[in-house]
C-alpha cells in the first residue's frame, strides 16, 4: 500500500484530504475519559496540516442507529484534537450535509475540520452495497485524497473504510502503517519465545485467534472471564463465574492440540472470588476472598487471577522475545481487581523483548492503571483489528487501501 509519506512527495498544498481516523473515545457524558485514540492520529494529521493540505477528519464514535445522536457526537473529540495540535479545528454538525459541505469549503490551506459521526448516517453501516456506495459517494464529493487512519475500524466493511478509498486516490497514514508492521512482527519471523496472553469476557471472542496461535506461539497465558471456561473443561467448579458452556467441546480440543504441538497453554491456579459483582462507580471495598482454581465455591464468581497466578504469569512472560497482550485478567475498573493485569502489564514492562498490548480493554487497562506508554513495544488503537489480522483474516480496510 502506498503510504502517506509518498503523498507527501507530491505535494498536498490546497488538495482537500479526507482522514479515516479513529476518534471513538470512551466518554463520561462530555468528557473525554481516555485520548489515546485521538493521540495516536494526530502525527498524520500535523503533516497533512504542515504541508498545507485542506485536512478534513471523519470518525464514528459508538454505536448510533444511523441517525444523529447527541450522547455520540464527535464534538469533544474535535476540540480535544484542536487542544493536541494547537490549532483551532472547525467542526461540521453533519457528515454531508450542508454543515460539512460549507465547513470543508470554507477551509483554507492548512486548516483542519472534523466532520460529525458518520454512524449518524445508515449509509456508513449499511450491508447494502447500494447504499454503501451512495453514503461514499457523498464523502468523496468532500475531498480531493483519502488517507487511512483509523486502524480500529479497518476489520469493517463500511463506507467511509472500504468503498470511499476505491473512489479517491488513497494511501496508509502513519498509524496504519505503524499498526501492520507490528502485526507482521507477530506473524513473520517471530521471535521465541513468544508468549500470548489473553484475558477478556467471553472465551467465544478469542478461540479463532488461539486457533491460530496454536500453531505460532510458544505459551498461551489465559486469564479474565474466558478462563472459568477452560476451568469449567477441565472438570473444575466455577460457581458463578462467567462461563460459556457451549464452548467447552472447543476448549477441551485446543487444551488437547495444545499438549499434542508442545504449546505451553498456562491457566490460573488461584483466583479472587465473591458473591457479589464489584460496584464499578462508587468503588467501593469488596472484599474479595481467594481460592485455589479448583476450589471455586458454588455460590462465588471469579473476578480476578490470584497472587500466585500473577507470580506463575510473571515468570512465563520473564524471557519472552515477543509477547502479545489481549484482554485484561479480571475486573481491572475496580481497585480490588485491578492487581491480575497490572501484574501482566508490569511483567510486560520487565520483559527483555518486544511487547505488544492488542488495543481495546489492555490499553485502557494500561492508561488507567498509571503505566508509562513508553515502556511498551508497542499499544495498538484496534483490539478488535489486531485479533482478527492474528487471524488470518483480510481486514477490508486494509484491503481497499491496497487496491
């Protein structure tokens, strides 16, 4: 795919630049709770900007019914983007309406507007092609180029990701570009060993990616709520826990594979139980007990790995070369539970190779938890992306991108 730096070449001075980017930040009402996602765009954007190009910067932001919505406007995203690059960022109340028309022509060389949601269109979602198809059209009408940024939304087939880039001549940013040549370290002439650990709820969103894995990597570390499945398949008591049963035949197979291809797949041996899901607003005590794995009382839900569970983690991660994270080990958002991940995230942080924290819930898990981004490898802005690329799958956004 051709990158941005070689649009760069051209030259952009007065071309209207459409940016794909990922600005679909967690909220609390107005407030902006975690701006990794809009920090990660912004080197695109400066260059564009510095270059003289018209920029224009789309998003969606949650899951709106395709019509608009004030809880998702993009809004704060556009000022805290104006906050980053010391700019003031025009702001279009629509996504082709006469807002974004006006908005995007009133633009002058170097200037940068960010359009609204562009869920609040059905077009942007559509699995109709027709529909998708006239969505971008209208989008194309805004600009002149497309650049790629959003790397979190690149594994949907929708408008502004997979058929706008066919109508404009496209090109990766620099997010993009940074996010595939991780993901190649993770795929291509690895490293070892390489250890993976995954967390997270349901075990159901994970088992095509450990599929994969079970032929890649040297150790599977499995933590969060999936881990009461494979507990659960291995003839243990889970109580409460969360526990997916129709995937047990699934588990008891990749348990199986695992043993028979030598691949170390690593489960908790202690937890942290209670009869009671933690209050994640108030934060209040919860006073959780903890239990050997397979000790689990029938009227107690697992929350989060134990003690000893962290220290076995720890030193599974301790050589690692190449280590990719997915998903935290327990309930992180409350202080009672938050000691499994920040355990995986410091043993990442010690780590002597190249470490990878796969997006979503791990990367607010490592802003929240107080860790230095720097001390990783790498943070991807797309859990969703990333596990499906580890896949094997062809992610649409990245596909239209190199057409």
């Amino acid at each position: 795919m051709k990158t941005i730096d070689e649009l760069l070449s051209e030259g952009v001075a007065g071309k209207r630049v459409f940016v794909r980017a990922d600005l679909n930040v967690p909220l609390d009402g107005t407030t902006i709770t975690d701006d990794g996602r809009i920090r990660a765009v912004v080197p695109t954007v400066k260059a564009l900007s510095d270059a003289g190009a018209r920029v224009i910067v789309a998003s969606h932001l949650g899951r709106p019914k395709g019509a608009p919505d004030p809880a998702f406007s993009l809004a704060p995203a556009a000022a805290r983007l104006g906050e980053l690059l010391g700019t003031e960022v025009a702001f279009a109340e629509d996504t082709v309406g006469e807002s974004a028309t006006s908005t995007v022509a009133g633009l002058t060389d170097g200037q940068v507007a960010v359009i609204e949601n562009l869920r609040f269109n059905a077009g942007e979602t559509s699995k109709d092609d027709t529909e998708r198809a006239a969505f971008a059209d209208r989008l194309a009408g805004l600009a002149d180029v497309y650049v790629g940024d959003g790397f979190g939304a690149v594994h949907r087939k929708h408008a502004s990701v997979f058929d706008l880039p066919k109508r404009l001549p496209h090109y990766a940013g620099y997010l993009i570009a940074t996010e595939v040549g991780v993901l190649k370290k993770l795929t291509e002439d690895v490293q070892r060993p390489y250890v993976v650990a995954l967390g997270g709820a349901k075990v159901s969103d994970k088992l095509a990616v450990i599929d994969q894995l079970l032929g890649k990597a040297d150790r599977l570390l499995i933590g969060g709520g999936m881990a009461y499945t494979f507990l659960k398949a291995k003839g243990y008591e889970v109580g409460i826990s969360l526990l997916q049963e129709d995937q047990i035949p699934a588990v008891t197979e990749y348990m199986e594979r695992a043993e028979k291809s030598g691949v170390e797949l690593v489960l908790p041996v202690d937890v942290l139980v209670s009869s009671e899901f933690p209050d994640l607003k108030t934060k209040a005590p919860a006073n959780p007990t903890t239990v050997a794995a397979d000790a689990i009382p029938a009227d107690q839900e697992g929350l989060d790995i134990g003690p000893e569970t962290r220290k076995l983690y720890a030193s599974k991660l301790a050589d690692a070369a190449t280590v990719f994270w997915n998903g935290p080990m327990g309930v992180f958002e409350h202080p009672d539970y938050a000691e499994g991940t920040k355990a995986v995230a410091q043993a990442l942080v010690d780590a002597p190779g190249f470490t990878v924290v796969g997006g979503g819930d791990s990367a607010a898990a490592v802003r929240t938890l107080g860790f230095d981004e720097k001390a990783f490898g790498h943070i991807s802005t797309g859990g969703g992306a990333s596990l499906e690329y580890l896949e094997g799958k062809t992610l649409p956004g990245l596909a239209a991108l190199e057409d």
